[in-house]
C-alpha cells in the first residue's frame, strides 16, 4: 500500500510539472507573436516564410505599416499606405526576390 501512495504521489507531481511547463511555453508563443520596441514605437505584426531564404515581415512603425522582404542578400521595404501602386511596387519586388533565389 505505501508503495501505492509513493508512487501516487510521483505521478501527481509529474502531471502538476508538466501542466505548468505547457502554460509557460503556450505563454512564450504568445509573447513571441507581438513583439514591440522598447520605446512601442516598432511593433511586429506578421511574418511570412516565403521561402527558405526569403520571408516577408510586417511591421508597424509609429503607426505606419511597413512590409519587409527580406532575403540573405537584401532587405526591401514597402510603405502600405492603401494605394495600388505600393501594391504593384510588392508584387514587383516579390517576383524579383524570388527569380534572384531560384536562379
């Protein structure tokens, strides 16, 4: 019976340390998600693995929203203000970045 409890008593203690080592890590991923400058004035909001060495991030800087392709060799920035050139300037730059990476 004492071998019973004792081992009772492992198995609780092991589900009460895997409980919370599945909140701290659930928490990280959230934190990891939204990240901001110290000063809130860079803010992450998405990231885009488009390739392995190309990834296309948003940002928002001092309340703009900024789009960074960004490959080993170079890193473009688009300023997304709503109008559709920026958008024809982002598919441009895309389709360069990706011919450049294949090549």
């Amino acid at each position: 019976m004492e071998y019973f409890l004792s081992l009772l008593k492992i198995i609780v203690l092991l589900a009460v340390l895997a409980g919370i080592s599945y909140f701290l890590v659930k928490k990280n991923k959230q934190a990891a998600r939204t990240r901001k400058s110290e000063n809130d004035l860079i803010k992450l909001e998405d990231t885009l693995l488009i390739s392995h060495q190309l990834r296309a991030v948003l940002l928002e800087v001092d309340g703009e929203k900024v789009l960074a392709i960004i490959s080993n060799n170079d890193i473009r920035t688009v300023s997304l203000k709503g109008n559709n050139q920026d958008e024809s300037l982002f598919r441009e730059l895309l389709l360069k970045e990706e011919t450049k990476e294949n090549a």
